[in-house]
C-alpha cells in the first residue's frame, strides 16, 4: 500500500543525540517539511512508522496520513 503523510511529529527528546534545546523547534520543523507530503510504500501503519524511522533516524511521536488508491 501507499501512503501520503499529512502530518508528523517526531520525538526529538534527548537520547544520546546533541540537540540543543533551542534548536529543537529547528529541527523538528526540517524534518516535517522533508516528509509532509512524500508517499511510501508499506505493508500497514506500523509498517509506516517504521519506515519512516528508519529512513529519517528518529521515532514518530504521532503521524497522519492517507491511502493512496492506485488508477489501475
């Protein structure tokens, strides 16, 4: 299945990674405008948050999206 995200937010909480807290906003803003919008293939949601973890080397805190219907 594919997948349009619509909203993100990724959990950018201090584990290990030098973020400074002032740039937290920074940062999660970047990664949201990188991955609104993109469309990924996966098996089912659990699926999408994994992906998108992986590819983006963060966990979500919360994702939105919708199915996109092939025109087969």
């Amino acid at each position: 299945m594919q997948f349009q995200i619509t909203q993100i937010e990724f959990d950018l909480s201090n584990d290990g990674d030098d973020i400074p807290p002032e740039h937290v906003d920074l940062v999660q803003q970047e990664l949201q405008e990188e991955y609104i919008g993109q469309i990924i293939t996966a098996d089912d949601e659990d699926d999408l948050v994994d992906e998108v973890s992986c590819m983006s080397g963060w966990c979500i805190k919360s994702i939105d999206y919708r199915h996109v219907l092939s025109d087969i």
